[in-house]
C-alpha cells in the first residue's frame, strides 16, 4: 500500500526504529535506516530487509544530537514522504543529581532532533503534496515517573511539537502525529529481565508482570511489530483526518 514512499526512521539500528522501519517495508515503502553509528552490521541490515521485502533500504549515519546532522540525513535521504522521528535515550536519577549533559543529550537526541528533521522535511511533503510526520513519544509524553525528568519533559515537548506541526500542515495533505508506547519489549529491555529475577527471586512470567510491567494494565507488553502497524496506520487512507494528535499503545497506562 506505501509503494512508491520513501520512508525515513530516525534511530531505527535496534529496538522500535528497526520494527517500525521493517513494517514500512513490508507495507512496500523505501526506507532508509539510521543512527550514530557507522559499523558494517549496520549497512548489512540495511540490505537484509532490502532482501527480504524487495524495496531500497539504506542506512545512513547522522548523529541525532546535531541539528546540523539531522538536517543532512533529511538532505541526503532526498527528502522523505514519511518522517518517523524514533531515535530516543534515557537517563534516570533525581533532579538534583541529573547530569547536566545527560539532560542536554536527552533534550537533543528525543525533542531538538525532531525539530530539525520536520524543518528539513516539510518542504519536500509540500512540493509533492503526501507527507506523514510521525514522532514516537511514550506514556511519559502524557504522565511523568520520578527520576526522568528530562526524559518526561522531552517527551511532554514532542506531544506539543507534533500539536503544533499539526496545525502549521492542517491545510496540506499533510499530517504529523505521536505515538506514546507503554512498556516494550525490545532488546534493551529483554536484557534487563534477568537481572531482575534475580534481585527480586523471581521466575520470568512474575517478574514481568509484577514488577516490570506493574503500570501496564493489561500485563503485556507492547511489540514493535504492534509499533510499526500503528505507523502504517498512520500512512493508509483511514487516517488522513487524524492529525495532531496522540495514540497511545501502552496496554492501558494512560487510563489508570
Ligand atoms: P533502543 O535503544 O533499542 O533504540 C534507540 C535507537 O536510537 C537506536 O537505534 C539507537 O542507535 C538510536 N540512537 C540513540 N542515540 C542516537 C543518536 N544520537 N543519533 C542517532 N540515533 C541514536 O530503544 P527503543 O526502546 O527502541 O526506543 C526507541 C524510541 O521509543 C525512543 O524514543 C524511546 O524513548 C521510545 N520509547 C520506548 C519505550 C520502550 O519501552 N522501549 C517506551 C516508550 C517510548
């Protein structure tokens, strides 16, 4: 249904970038991968999927805590028909102690990027008359946590940027929307189940549910694949009136 697209994940090497970058493809979109890194694996998943769903798929680094760099990704993907702003970083402690560059790589890396990736974007939706902004937030875009502030308040700002987006396009078949995921299962946080049935002397199954997903009503968590279908959605035909707004895939977080 997206052939002919041509789709740009920002930090989309590992975890939901790569499962929204992969549903892109399957749904027939070009997609061009990106992060920091510049590592042979890197241009091999990039030709894996190529492989796998017969569309182009290139990787191209760019440091998204550079406007200028981000900028460039835009400039050297050509333009881009879908815009999904994904690369994200977290760091967590109380604001007295917070890192003051861990809160300037946060604020960069999950909000400034977003920034400088629509304004090199829009023009070109506009000259061809198609374009999808999506920005992947997170509950903490609508709720906080102690100890992430300046995660939350990224989050918070993107939810505020994709509202303003939203109305700067209302008029163009243009639309920018955020997606605020729950808890998921990606291999960052695969990576953390271990150790925490062992703090906590619990099996897999009850350490999920109790304790990692303790804030996720449904006690399950969310799938990339589940992120990347919602993203397609974004892109079909249904949704050309959603604009501005949040949808939030998160087993029931917000609702509490
Ligand atoms: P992840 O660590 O697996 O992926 C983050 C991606 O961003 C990676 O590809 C990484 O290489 C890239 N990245 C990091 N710094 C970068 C930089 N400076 N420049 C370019 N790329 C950079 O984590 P994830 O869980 O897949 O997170 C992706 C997004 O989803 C983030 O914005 C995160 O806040 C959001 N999110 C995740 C969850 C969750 O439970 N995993 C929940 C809600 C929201």
């Amino acid at each position: 249904a997206l052939g002919g697209k041509r789709a740009v994940v920002t930090g989309s090497n590992s975890g939901i970038g790569l499962g929204v970058a992969r549903e892109l493809a399957r749904a027939g979109a070009d997609v061009v991968l990106n992060s920091f890194t510049d590592r042979d694996e890197d241009h091999q998943l990039a030709a894996d999927m190529a492989a796998e769903f017969g569309v182009t798929v290139r990787y191209i680094k760019a440091d998204m805590s550079k406007g200028d760099e981000c900028r460039a990704l835009i400039e050297q993907a050509g333009g881009c028909d879908i815009l999904v702003n994904n690369a994200g970083i977290q760091h967590v402690a109380a604001i007295e102690d917070f890192p003051v560059e861990k809160w300037d790589a946060i604020i960069a890396i999950n909000l400034s990027s977003a920034f400088h990736t629509i304004a090199a974007a829009l023009p070109g939706m506009r000259a061809s008359g198609w374009g999808r902004v999506v920005n992947i937030a997170s509950a903490h875009g609508l709720t906080a946590s102690p100890f992430k502030s300046a995660y939350v308040a990224a989050k918070h700002g993107i939810v505020g940027l994709t509202k303003t987006v939203a109305l700067e396009t209302a008029e163009a078949p243009i639309t920018c929307n955020a997606i605020c995921p729950g808890y998921v299962l990606t291999p960052l946080v695969e990576a953390q189940i271990p150790d925490q049935m062992k703090t906590h002397g619990m099996g897999r199954d009850e350490v999920i549910r109790k304790v990692m997903l303790e804030r996720q009503p449904s006690r399950e968590f969310a799938t990339v694949e589940q992120l990347g279908g919602t993203v397609v959605f974004l892109c079909s035909a249904a949704a050309e009136q959603i604009t501005g707004t949040t949808i939030s895939v998160d087993g029931g977080w917000t609702a509490l």
